[in-house]
C-alpha cells in the first residue's frame, strides 16, 4: 500500500508521538509511507531523519490544496488529528483514496460546532478511536468506530541523561519527586495538580513537583497560582524538553490532572519504567488504570488526587503491586505492533470494500 499520513500540528506531543510510531509500523511492514507535516517542526524533522519521505506546508490551508492535485496517489489517506481532517474532508470529493481518522480526544461536541464535526466525521471511510470513551461521542452521534490503542516502543532509558538532569536540580535531597509530562492547557488542569501539590506541602510530606511541557494558554495561571501558595521551591514548571521520557524515570510518581484526556500516553512511559500513576478519572485514563494498575481520583478533586500520591508514597506494598499490575499491562495491550498491524487490517479492509 502507499499511505500517507496527515499531521499539522506544531510542537511535539502525544499525538506526534503516535503518529511516527505508526509510520514506522508501516515500513517495518514493506509499505510506502509519506508524511503531510507542519514546516520546521519535530515530527517533520523526526521523520524526515528516519527517511519518511515528508511533504511539508508552512500553513494548515496548503494542504488542502496538494491534496487534490496529489493525493489521488495514496491508497489511504489517515488524518492523525481534527486540523488534518478538516482539510482532508474537504479535499475528498477530488480523491480516489480512502480516508482514515484517529480521534484521541474523549470531549463531547460543542452544540455549535456539532454539524460541522458530524460533516467532517462522516467523509471518513474508517473511524478509529484511541479508547472507549472517545468512541462515544461518534457512537452517539451514529458513527461506527474501531478501537485501536495508543501505543508505546520498548525502550531503554538514557540514565546518564537522567542523571545529569537529577544533578541540576537544586533543593530535591531528601525529597519526593512527583511529576507529569503535559501542557499548561485548560484541558490538562494544571491548576488542581497545584492544589494538590499545597495540600501535600501543608502535611508535611516532603514533595518536590517536576512539570514537564510546553507552556500553553494557563502558563501564566500557573505562576500565580504557584506564588499564591508559596509553591516556588516545590512546584517547578520546567518547560519542553526533547526525549522528556529518560526524565520520567527519577520520578516517585506520575501524576496527571486532566479535565478530558483521551488515552494519556505519557502513563505507559510510567508504566514501562515502573513508576506508579495517580491521575483523575479524565476519558481514556479510568481505562488504562483500572484494575489496580494505578490510582484514580475524580476531576477537579485536588483532595483526592494529593490523597492519592500520598499513598503510593507511603505503602511501600501496594505501590509495588501497582507497578507490577501496570508493566504487564503495557506489555500484553499498549506496544506498538499490535497497532500497527491493527491499523494495517483497517487499512486492507476498507480498500476490499
């Protein structure tokens, strides 16, 4: 088959994580796959350095254009994310391809942009969702949709990385340190990760808060937040990093505080490294935690969620049945192959029809 992938967007997270993962699934397997991308940006470069050959466009709006002069080469066109898919949608009455989509969301639709999502939803041949909860909002709406989980690479962590990291942090002797690796966005709830951060500080507990990720729309927020409660010594906000994976690895704990999250891959690189997870109960999440294999708290709940952390940082036996619980979860559901190859029947199947 040749495939090509649809991604626009800029930075670097979760979703271009997944996107390259498949791509790679794809060669691996003796396909021919291209890569639509944002100019400049980290998975253009990533693929681009994998010898993924990559058509590049400096705004979203270029794409649709390429795509009907060009796209009619492609046996599947599969759009990563809503942007893409916009752009996609329209281009399909020009298209001899057939159009694949991954939501990774898990938010109902906004009643005024429920026609035109349904519109565009509804131009792809196979809908694919990253987990239960963000299958239903199609379902809802009478869309079928497959469920085909993100995934992760078994990897090994750079500890001298990890270590000189550790080395320039100041002030974490003798402390716990727990952690996330997600935007300063609304959807992501830094602020009750804040909340919860005092509430431990106000015990006694002995924690030290690394937050890793871009700064978004509640950056500044953040900083209000964190000097209001005399959180600068035990919240650090410490921005992008490349390969912020090798870092999750000095963590105590993983935590996230998500308001909708879809699958939340960043919890199987806690899962790989055998770090335990509390989160909120947010989309995907209560799916990937459940069954013990980490603590779940209601969203918003800043009480909870510092109770949460708490306990794994004080039950020494339950946190290590958590972990074990959590490895051979990411082992037997959460690894890559399988989703590739998941993807990959999707793909022979719809092009049978």
């Amino acid at each position: 088959m040749k495939i090509l992938q649809l991604n626009l967007e800029k930075g670097w997270r979760g979703g271009e994580r997944q996107t390259l993962f498949c791509m790679q699934e794809f060669v691996k397997a003796g396909h021919e796959v291209h890569l639509a991308a944002r100019q400049d940006q980290a998975l253009a470069k990533r693929a681009a350095e994998q010898g993924i050959k990559v058509h590049s466009f400096a705004k979203p709006y270029q794409l649709l254009f390429w795509l009907i002069r060009y796209g009619s080469q492609y046996d599947i066109i599969h759009s990563q994310t809503a942007g893409s898919l916009s752009w996609a949608a329209l281009a399909k009455p020009f298209l001899k391809s057939k159009l694949v989509y991954t939501r990774r969301t898990a938010f109902d639709i906004k009643p005024k942009k429920l026609k035109r999502t349904l519109m565009k939803w509804r131009k792809a041949d196979v809908f694919v969702s990253v987990c239960e909860a963000a299958a239903e909002e199609p379902r809802r709406l009478g869309l079928d949709s497959l469920i085909i989980p993100s995934a992760i690479q078994a990897y090994k962590v750079n500890t001298e990385r990890a270590q000189a990291f550790q080395q320039s942090l100041s002030g974490i002797d003798g402390k716990y340190l727990v952690g996330t690796t997600s935007a300063l966005t609304r959807e992501k709830d830094p602020i009750t990760m804040i909340k919860a951060i005092a509430i431990l500080k106000n015990k006694g507990l002995p924690v030290v808060f690394l937050h890793f990720g871009s700064f978004g729309d509640m950056h500044q927020a953040c900083l209000d937040k964190i000097r209001a409660l005399n959180l600068e010594e035990e919240y650090r906000l410490l921005g992008f990093h490349e390969h912020v994976e090798d870092y999750v690895s000095l963590l105590d704990v993983f935590s996230m505080s998500s308001l909708s999250e879809g699958v939340g891959g960043s919890v199987f690189d806690a899962f790989w490294q055998k770090v335990p997870v509390a989160s909120t109960d947010a989309g995907g999440l209560k799916e990937v935690l459940a069954d013990g294999c980490g603590k779940l708290c209601p969203v918003g709940d800043a009480y909870a969620l510092a109770q949460a952390i708490e306990e794994i940082l004080t039950q020494p036996e339950q946190r290590q049945i958590m972990i074990e619980k959590a490895y051979a979860r990411v082992q037997e559901r959460y690894f890559v192959g399988p989703m590739g190859q998941a993807y990959l029947s999707a793909y022979q199947d719809v092009l049978a029809r």
